[in-house]
C-alpha cells in the first residue's frame, strides 16, 4: 500500500528519487531514530513571561528597603527638631522615604516594562524566523543514497547537519530559476 501520492523530485546530487523522503514523513514514521533527531523540526521558540505579582512584590520589596535606607540617612544627617510622629521620626525623613519609594518603585518597574518590550522584540523575531524555518521543513526531502537535504527546486544538496542553516536562512536556497522576462513598457 503506498501512501504516497506524488513521486518525490529527484535529487539535486545523485539524480535520482527512489531513495528520496519527505522529512516530515521520516521524522514522523520514526521519531526515536539517530537520522530522525537529527531531522528534526525546528523548535519554536519560547513566549516571554508576562510582568506578573513576583516582579511586582520584587520591586515594591526594593523599594521598600531603599527608602528605609534613605529614612535612616536623613535621620542620621539632619538636624530639625523631632516631631512626634511615628517613633519620633522627623517630618523631612518621612518626605525622603515616600519620594525614595516613588521614586525608586518606579524606576524598577519602568526597567522590567523596558525589559520585557525588549525581549517582547526579540521573541516576535525568532517566531518569525522560526515560522519561515517550519515551513521550509514541511517541504524538505532527504536523499538516504546521499546522505543531504534539499528543498524542491534547489541545486545543490545540502548536508544533513547544516539543515538549521538551510531553513534558517533569510533568503530562500539557491534554485534553478529562470530569470524573469524583461517586460517591455511603452509610454
Ligand atoms: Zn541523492
């Protein structure tokens, strides 16, 4: 019984097609195989983590600590008068620890929000990369009698541990082509 319902393109080294398969359909039939890991899709890459409560409780933590510092520096520099709020804490100590908290809350949030854009933006273009890769995986063929890869089209074999290079890169693989005819435009 045979699965396949168009033959398979020759290949661009030996010529021939008898031995060429989809490698999609090697790695599916045997997943566990030396020549299947090898074949294997590439991987898509991980999304970035939302902001989420930890971050938030890390940068209210800092916070916290930097204007407790900033309470003690000016309790221990300045020379006002106490007052009698909390544990006889100086007005001016209170002010530098509410404007430290704010503005160190928001300083440390802004990096992890300038962060997470950042890695947002390295992620979109890996996807896309990654997109571009699967779908050139899909139409990959591999020569067992020459031991490559090839995409329908292309002129040279390509070896297998240099796939990644193959579906990565930014321009589609060097193919027989016919350039196309010069149009000639009247005006
Ligand atoms: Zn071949």
């Amino acid at each position: 019984m045979t699965a396949d319902t168009t033959p398979s393109p020759c290949c661009p080294q030996c010529g021939q097609n008898d031995m060429v398969r989809l490698v999609s359909a090697i790695v599916r039939s045997d997943p566990e195989s030396p020549l299947a890991q090898k074949l294997a899709a590439p991987r898509s890459p991980r999304p970035v983590p939302e902001i989420g409560c930890a971050t938030l409780f890390f940068g209210t933590m800092v916070s916290i600590s930097a204007a407790i510092f900033a309470v003690g520096l000016t309790e221990l520099t300045t020379t006002a008068p106490r007052t009698s709020l909390l544990f006889g804490v100086r007005d001016t100590s209170v002010f530098t620890g509410i404007i430290t908290f704010l503005f160190v809350f928001v300083g440390v949030h802004g990096m992890f929000v300038w962060r997470q854009a950042r890695l947002n933006r390295i992620f979109r273009r890996a996807f896309v990369a990654w997109h571009r890769a699967s779908e050139r995986w899909q139409q990959l063929f591999y020569c067992a009698r020459c031991d490559g890869v090839f995409l329908p089209g292309q002129t040279t074999l390509t070896p297998v541990d240099q796939m990644r290079m193959l579906i990565y890169a930014r321009r589609q693989p060097s193919q027989a082509t016919v350039a196309p005819p010069s149009r000639a435009e009247g005006g």
